[in-house]
C-alpha cells in the first residue's frame, strides 16, 4: 500500500490520478490532496478521500466554511511540506507552471518518488531538479505520454543507448489551417484540442506548440539527450507517443489511444503493469490505423522554435520562455492579444536575457518574475529581432 500525496487534485491530471486510484484500492491510498484556489472541488474530494490534509495554494475568501472537518493548510510555502509530508510516499505533481518547482524540489530532496506531470519544473529548473534528485535519493517518472513513453520503452536499459528520440504531437486545432486563418482565431477555437482533454493553459500550448517546445527541452533534461538528437513530428491521431531509436538502428515505440491514465498508472505502479480495468478501448491496428506523421509547420507555428531554441541556448533562457509563454497564454484568454501575437510576447520577452548560468532557486525565481513584468507589457507584434536573439544566443553557448 503506498500513501500517495496529490498536487493540483482538481485540474485534468489530478481527476485522472484519483480515477486510477480508485481503481486499485488494495494498492494506493490518498493520503494529501491539493489545489490551487478551487475550494468546494477539493472540499468535496476531502469528504470523498479523508486525507491526512489537505491544501489550498490561494488563501480563500472571508466566510468559506468547508463541509470537510479535517486539516486545511493554505499557501505556497504548505504545497511544499505537502510534497515532502512524511504521511506520503508518493508525490504526483500535476500543478501548473512555474507554481510546481518548489514542490518538486521538496519531494525529490525528501527522497520521494515523484511522478512529475509538471513539466515547468524541468524547463525552468532543470539542473536543480537532478541535484535535488541525486542528493535526495528519491525517483523521478514522467507523467507526460511523450517522457512516459520513452521511459516504458526503456525497460531499465541507460539511456546511452539511446541513438534519437522522436516525440510525437498532435497538431493541435490548427494542424491544416493556413497561416493566413491564425489571425482569426478565438481563445474557444483554440480551447478545442482534436485528441485530449487537458487543462486551458496546456490546451492553449498545444495549439501554438509551445508545448511540444516545452517537452523537447523536458526530454533533453530527463534523459541526457542532445538536442540534436530529438525530433518532433506531427502525429494527428496520438496513438503513437514516442520513438526512440537505439544505437544499433532499432527502434521501439509505445503506442496506446490518447488518455493521462496510462502514463499516471506505470507512473504510480512501476515498475510493475498493473492490471487495469479501464473502460477505454485499448489500441487496435485495425481501428486506429493508418498511423500517419507530417513535419512540424515551423514557419506557421513560431513558438515551437523559438522554444527548442531557448532550451538550446540554456541559462536564463529556459526560464524567461516558460514564464513569459505563460503570461502570453493568460493575455491571449483576458482577449489582451491575439492569436498570433503570443509568439510577439515571447520573442520580445527573451531579447532581455543571456545564457547565465543557473545557480540556486533565488535565481530562477527572480529571472522568473522579471520576465513575467516584461512580457505582461510586451507588444504583440512578432520581432524578427527576437529570433535572432535567441538564436546569436544558442551559436555562442554551443
């Protein structure tokens, strides 16, 4: 029986966590549950799960009286001791942004298997994610299908013997438009993701691809791969979520029908494949062929870019593209900008950083914040000047 502590219990990946978990009573208990600010959806998972506490990251408001009795803790400094509670030998962070580094770096420093589905603390806080890691003995399984993937295909063999991996994208919404449709775009156009139901803020990433950017840079973390040797291609139906090709020319892909349960339970579960009584309909060659791939649309989709490229060129770079990308995302839902305009915000957004080196925590957050104030005043217009930034940046680093 292993306790298990839930981060961000009420967004998509904590609902699909607590599915799963429901599943295998015999196997898991939920032991801490939290959320951001959505007060009477973790009330009401309180009085289903009776943890040992729960948390809530945004104190609520003057007169909220929960139904549930038990424990409340409030505030970003309780996200962390819940990550490192002694009442959990589990952590599943499904927080969103940058909000879930802190919690990460506990839970790994307290030698706790962390099943991370927030991939921001990898991009923002890559190198001090691994210290965290050796230092605190603890595990780190990837919860996104594309790392999770590559992690199944594994098997437990190094990852020197990996060639190349190739992580997989949908496309998004706006996988055939033309570039010239973008301008129209509203935010519930790009809220309609063809294959997943995920979170607005992943949702909206996934229709830039500033997503996919996120995870190239999360692979190369994960697994010590150059960047040179990941690759991105557009895989419309998600049945295939990784490649990854060994050194001896053989490849291994994971395949299974689009849904977070999967890569959640080998998460919880490894490194066992536990019987699950999924209602999904498992993948069938028959129905869910032909499996077809398309090259990414870089010139249509410029965050995908410019992302991978402020992965490459490394220091504050990672940082400022994850902060400023989620403020972009925010603008673009508050109708501030338009579609086309988030790259604009981004690539502005970076021409004010270097490829310093990362030294500690205060670091990050205050590359962070600063970015944040950049991009919140950050003009939408796209900047070739702000490409080329990035890119004079990545040669000199290399």
């Amino acid at each position: 029986m292993k306790r298990v502590a839930v981060l961000g219990a009420t967004g998509s990946v904590g609902a699909g966590a607590l599915e799963v978990i429901r599943r295998h009573p015999d196997r898991f208990r939920v032991t801490v549950l939290t959320a951001h600010r959505n007060r009477e959806a973790l009330d009401a998972l309180a009085l289903e799960w009776d943890p040992e506490f729960v948390v809530l990251g945004t104190p609520p408001p003057t007169g909220f009286t929960p139904r549930w009795s038990g424990e409340w803790r409030v505030g970003p400094h309780a996200l962390e001791d819940a990550a490192r509670s002694p009442r959990a030998d589990l952590v599943l962070n499904a927080l969103v942004g940058f909000a879930g580094l802190g919690p990460t770096l506990a839970a790994l420093g307290a030698g706790k298997r962390l099943a991370l589905a927030n991939k921001e603390s990898l991009v923002a806080g890559g190198d001090l994610v691994l210290r965290a890691l050796s230092e605190g003995g603890g595990e780190l399984l990837p919860v996104d299908s594309e790392h999770s993937a590559v992690h199944q295909c594994l098997a437990g063999r190094p990852a020197a013997e990996i060639a190349r991996i190739t992580l997989t994208a949908s496309g998004g919404p706006f996988r055939t438009w033309p570039a010239e449709r973008l301008a129209a775009v509203r935010p519930a156009d790009a809220l309609k993701h063809p294959t997943w139901a995920m979170g607005s803020k992943i949702t909206i990433d996934s229709a830039t691809l500033a997503n996919k950017a996120l995870e190239v840079i999360e692979a190369h973390t994960l697994f010590g791969i150059p960047y040179e040797h990941i690759d991105v291609v557009v895989h419309p139906t998600s049945i295939v979520h990784s490649v990854v090709e060994f050194r001896d020319g053989s490849s291994l892909a994971q395949l299974g029908r689009p849904s977070m349960e999967i890569p959640i339970l080998w998460a919880l579960g490894y490194p066992e494949h536990l019987d699950d009584a999924r209602v999904e309909p498992g993948f069938d060659p028959i129905r869910d062929g032909p499996l077809e791939f398309e090259p990414v649309r870089e010139d249509v989709f410029p965050l995908f870019r410019a992302g991978v490229a402020a992965g490459e060129a490394g220091g504050e770079f990672p940082v400022a593209f994850n902060a400023a990308n989620e403020v972009a995302v925010e603008r673009f839902l508050a109708g501030q900008v338009g579609f086309e305009e988030l790259s604009g915000v981004v690539l502005r957004t970076l021409e004010g950083f270097s490829s310093r080196a990362i030294e500690s925590v205060e670091d990050v957050r205050r590359i962070d914040a600063r970015a944040r104030g950049i991009a919140r005043e950050a003009p939408g217009a796209r900047s070739r000047r702000s490409r080329n930034r990035v890119s004079t940046s990545r040669e000199t680093n290399e």
